[in-house]
C-alpha cells in the first residue's frame, strides 16, 4: 500500500506538468456581416478558452449592428437616411473609430479611398444581385458623382456625426471587416492567449506562431475568375501582422471584351481600369490593411507602391495582369521577405 502510494504521488506531478507543457488547437466558426470567420487559438490542455466563442459572436454581432448597410436599424443606415444637412447623429465608440481611420485613408490616399462611393456602387449595380449591371449613362455617373465626397463629412471626437450633403451615402464595407478582425484579436488577447488566428471574410490578423512553433501561414487566392476560393497564388509568413486583400476578380460584370469591377474609382465615377487584379497589404491592423488594399488598386501600381514605401511598417503585393492572362508580381521594399517561395 504504501508503494503504491509512493508511486501515485510521483506520477501526478509529472502529469501535471507534461500537461501544462502541451498545447492544441481549438478552432471556432460561424457567419457574420454576410460571410464567414475562420479562428485558430493555440491553448493549453488546463486552459482551454471556454466560453469565447459566444463572446466572440456577440462582439461580432454588436460591430454589423453598427455598420451593416443591409440592417434599416444600423447606426450607418440611420446616417444615410439623414436628409437635413447638418442634423447630426450620435454615434457608437465602434462607429467613430472606423470612421476616424476612414477620414486617414481619404486623406492619405488623396481620395483614393472614398468611404462615400456607395452611390456609385449603387449606380453600377453592385450593391445588390436584384439591380441589373449595366453601364450608366455619362451624364448619370456626373450627377451622381455630386453626391460622394468624404470631406463633406461632419465629425467630432465626442462621436457627434452629420453631412454637409443631404444624399450623402456611406458605405464601410471595405474596412468594417478588418475591424471586426482587430476587435476579435483584441478580445482573444484580453483573455490570455497570444497565439492564434484570426479570418473574417478572408481578412487575417495572426498573432504569436501555430502549435509547432513556426509562424502561421496564410494563402494568397489566385486572382481569377475561374479559380477556387482555396485555390492558392502566394504563401505568406506573419507574425503579429494583419494580412488583406482586395481584387478585381469576383464581382465584376462584361460587356463585349471588356470587364467593369466593383471597385469604382471616387475620382472619376468608373470602375478601375489599370490592369491591377489583386493586392495585398501586409501591416499592424487589419483595419488598415482592408482599406489600403482597395486604395492601392484604385491608385495603381506605381503611386501604390510609392505610398505603401513611405509609410512606416506597411508591406504590399500587387499583381498585374495582362491583356494574354499573364501574371506579373510587384512588391514592396520589405513585402518578398514574407512570401514563400
């Protein structure tokens, strides 16, 4: 009895230890903001992250509620429905804080990036697969061309928000979801684990490195419209980065040999046309990196790179594709140093 005992007491605390040591995988899924989340925690067997997936939904659900533009009730859908110039609204913590990175990407892509564009969205027929795609008349793309403009915007820091254009529209598509990726991060990390993976809508931020020890490895989609979603272009390595891209390649409609996609320049009022299908950014926040994704495809290839270049920590990739189907790679100063070759 008394060797048994003896040989209970060694074992429990090399079980306990070998335990702590040992880490697995926990993976959570679900839909939100009309697509999909993806996240990968890295935990302890004694740690597992109870509970964070209702969490997590919640916190998802509060950020669509707030920027969704398919909700009538949603704080951006009571915004645009503000027809008095100057009536202002108040606005959430979530809402200004996109909204004050929104008036950063329009000020530092010279309105390349234009949080305003949904009228023309709208105009093209993007917006929603009940209105038909066609090709508006010029002098419907001018008249609608008066409505956008993020600087006729109005906004405090105590979240007070109005518009200077009475149809003023907003639409923060192209960065609500990077947010959203942020903001899971942020609630993972309060919870004590620092190695995980974060996917919304194709958005990432990966944080610490996998099970194995290596840094995590997101794919990159061939920018095709035949291609499958999984079908993969590049490989990048992150650690502690955001990864986002945008691209040409989905959402588009033809007419004749030519393709108009949904990403409409703010500055002319038609769909970008200079050859770039896909870009990459690489950077600390995934809000960020949504929004420079589909600027950089506005501004193309050379004023891309050149302001990707002097902004400090912000990587990028830019394919170009030819008028054969060919495919030309472009890449920032430090962005190759991240792709697997």
């Amino acid at each position: 009895m008394y060797k048994k005992l003896r040989i209970l007491v060694f074992i429990l605390p090399v079980l306990v230890l070998f335990g702590c040591g040992m880490k697995k995988e926990v993976r959570l899924t679900g839909r939100t903001m009309g697509t999909t989340y993806h996240i990968t925690i890295i935990s302890g067997y004694f740690n597992p992250p109870s509970g964070l997936d209702n969490k997590i939904a919640q916190r998802l659900e509060e950020i669509n509620k707030s920027m969704s533009t398919y909700l009538p009730d949603s704080e951006i859908s009571r915004f645009n429905s503000l027809k008095q110039i100057d009536e202002t609204i108040k606005i959430s913590s979530d809402f200004l804080h996109v909204m004050i990175m929104a008036r950063d990407l329009y000020v530092m892509t010279a309105g390349c990036w234009d949080g305003t564009v949904k009228p023309l969205v709208d105009l093209w027929g993007f917006s929603s697969p009940a209105i038909q795609q066609a090709i508006p008349a010029d002098d419907k793309i001018r008249q609608t061309m008066e409505q956008i403009g993020f600087g006729q915007i109005q906004m405090d820091e105590e979240g007070n928000l109005s518009k200077k254009k009475a149809n003023l529209a907003l639409d923060l598509g192209s960065i609500a979801k990077g947010y959203a990726v942020d903001q899971i991060a942020e609630l993972i990390r309060a919870g004590g684990w620092t190695d995980f993976l974060v996917e919304v809508g194709g958005e990432v931020y990966a944080s610490g490195v996998r099970k194995d020890g290596q840094q995590w490895k997101v794919g990159v989609n061939l920018p095709d419209k035949n291609a499958a979603y999984n079908q993969v272009y590049k490989v990048v390595t992150l650690k502690d980065n955001a990864l986002a891209t945008s691209g040409d390649y989905r959402n588009f409609f033809e007419v004749g040999q030519k393709r108009y996609s949904h990403i409409i320049d703010p500055r002319n009022g038609y769909p970008v046309d200079n050859g770039v299908v896909s870009v990459s950014i690489i950077t600390d926040t995934c809000t960020l990196a949504d929004g420079l994704a589909t600027a950089v495809m506005v501004m193309g290839r050379e004023k891309g790179l050149e302001l990707v270049n002097r902004l400090d920590s912000v990587e990028c990739l830019i394919i170009i594709k030819a008028p054969d189907g060919g495919l030309t790679d472009y890449y920032s100063t430090g962005f190759k140093s991240k792709v697997e070759i």
